[in-house]
C-alpha cells in the first residue's frame, strides 16, 4: 500500500475527533462516563478525542455503540473509513524524528488544506522557493549539514507534493517588499536570488497561485509582526489552523476557537488592501531581478532531479516495505 491519498491521515484524524466529540456531547456523556463504560483509561480517550493517537477499528465500534449508534448505521461505515485513513502514514512520517512537532503537525495539515494563505514579511514563504534559495537560506539556522539537508528536503517535498498534484490547493501569498530585495545566498551567488524570483513570475502564470506584494511606500503595518499562514479545509466539520513561525521555534493552533485565528484571518485580508494591483506585480518583481542581474531558469540551480527520501525509501513493487 502506498502513501496516501486525498487530504492525508492528519486531517482524517482531526475530522474524526472532532465527529467523536460531537457524538459524546449528543449522547450526554463526560469522558469519564465514556472511558469507564469501555473499561478504558480515561488519558486513551483524552487522547483519542485530543488527536494525539489514533483509535483502531474495534475501539470506535465500541465507542459508537455506546454512543447508541447502530452497526448498520451508515454513518459508522463513514467513521470506521476516517479511522483506517487516519491510522496511515503520509511521507513526512519518514522525517518524525528530525523535526519539531509544530512543524511536524504543521505539514500535515497543510497537506489536506483546499485554501493556503501565507504572509511572508522577509523571506520568501517554501512553498514558493526554489532549492538553492531554501538551501542558502537554511544554512544560517541549520546547526549541521546533515540537518540542513532535511530541512530543505522536506522543503522541497512540500512543494512537490502540494503543488504538484492533480488537485492543488489555491494558493495566496503576500509578500512585503523587503522578502524580495533580500539577496538571500548573495555570500556565495549573487544570481541565487534573481533565480528565486524569476521562479515568482512562472509561478504567478498558474491559475491556482496568487502572489502579492506591499510595496515599501505602504508604510508600517500588521505583517511586520512575522510571517504567518492559515490553513483552510473543504471538510466544514475541520475548523481553520493558524501557523506562527521564527527561525528558531513555531506553533500551531489547531481550533478555530482560538480567537487568534479570527485576527488573523482579519489581518490577512486587511493587508491585501494594501498590496499593488495584480496587473503591476509580474513587472515590479522583476525590476527588481533586473537589479541583480539575468536570472536563469530556476532548474538549472538544483544540480539534477532532486531524489526524497519519501522516493528513495518508497518500496518498489515485490519489495518489503520499510518499518515505520
């Protein structure tokens, strides 16, 4: 069985919860009614209903029934197929151990979101970079080689898995000026960064892609707090995810009960009043690579066909497959 498909374990598993949690408020029960009339641990339904763990097929047809659900209910056929989902395994499970679980849980929502809004204040956000970029731009964090290259692996798999699907989410990407004049890599290749967004101008040609711009003369405002992205699902029992990033430590707020997701969320739309008018942004970005010189294609910058280590550990057909 390969990885899989549609919107990924961690969004089946968050849609899941949040369908046993209703059910157990319906039914009237604490979840210490619940977790004792299952002869259960009360921590493995704190867990169960948390996300933090998955439940297995034979636990959820005892927690439904108890709930009073029927086995012939369609609605558990339904649940049952969340689980079994939920308990696989997307790609970025090869790099568990390698990345903090902010990010970690990050990708995963990220991976079934229908709608991506990023804020970008200095850098240009990694869905959008192109290798070097994510390269020279990692390696004044990365604190050795062998975590920067999982850094921009996992970068680069990003990319490659959301982008280049066959139903991409619609991406929308705000940029202040300073992400764009920063010549990230100019230590080594000055072109590094024209490179970079020439890749901006392609990527703008893309039907499901928007990228925005606030131009220095718009003067302070609420994106130079730091760069952050929302998260939207096409499931409407999946509330919204707010993800808050540094170079040095993140954070995920899973609920949209969190009363920073509506401000936010309003922040994001107040900026785009301030962004230049789409018709301008495809010239603006590249006079400024006029300013660092011609800018080759952006393949030409990543030294041949980057193999991932979700590709070189996918088993081929015959083969066992790896323990994860």
């Amino acid at each position: 069985m390969g990885m899989p498909s549609g919107p990924g374990p961690t969004v089946q598993r968050a849609i899941l919860t949040s369908e046993l949690l209703r059910l157990r408020l319906e039914n009237g029960s604490t979840q210490s009614q619940a977790a004792n009339a299952l002869d259960w641990s009360l921590s493995k339904l704190i867990r169960i209903e948390g996300g933090a763990v998955g439940i297995s097929t034979t636990d959820l047809r005892a927690l439904v029934r108890f709930y009073g659900m029927s086995e012939n209910d369609p609605a558990v056929a339904k649940l049952t197929l969340l689980a079994r989902e939920g308990r696989q395994r997307g790609w970025w499970s090869l790099y568990r151990n390698e990345l903090n679980q902010a990010y970690y849980d990050f990708i995963g929502y990220e991976a079934g979101a229908s709608i991506i809004r990023h804020y970008g204040a200095q850098m240009i956000p990694g869905l959008l970079q192109i290798e070097d970029y994510a390269k020279a731009l990692s390696t004044e964090f990365a604190e050795s080689s062998a975590e920067l290259e999982v850094i921009v692996e996992v970068r680069m798999e990003r990319r490659e898995q959301i982008l280049e699907r066959a139903d991409p989410p619609e991406l929308f990407a705000i940029l202040d000026e300073a992400a764009l004049h920063r010549q990230v890599g100019g230590q080594t290749d000055m072109a590094i960064m024209a490179r970079q967004l020439r890749h901006l101008v392609e990527m703008l040609e893309r039907p499901n892609i928007t990228i925005e711009v606030i131009p220095f003369t718009m003067g302070a405002h609420f994106g130079m707090m730091g760069d952050f992205t929302v998260l939207e699902f096409a499931d409407s029992r999946l509330g919204d995810i707010l993800f808050l990033e540094n170079a040095r430590s993140a954070d995920v707020i899973a609920t949209d009960r969190d009363s920073r997701i509506t401000d936010y969320k309003l922040a994001y739309a107040n900026l785009r009043n301030l962004v230049l008018p789409a018709s301008e942004t495809a010239g603006f970005i590249e006079q400024i690579m006029g300013s660092m010189g011609r800018a080759p294609s952006p393949r030409s910058s990543t030294g041949g066909r980057r193999v991932s280590r979700a590709a070189r550990e996918s088993p081929a057909e015959g083969r066992p497959r790896p323990q994860q």
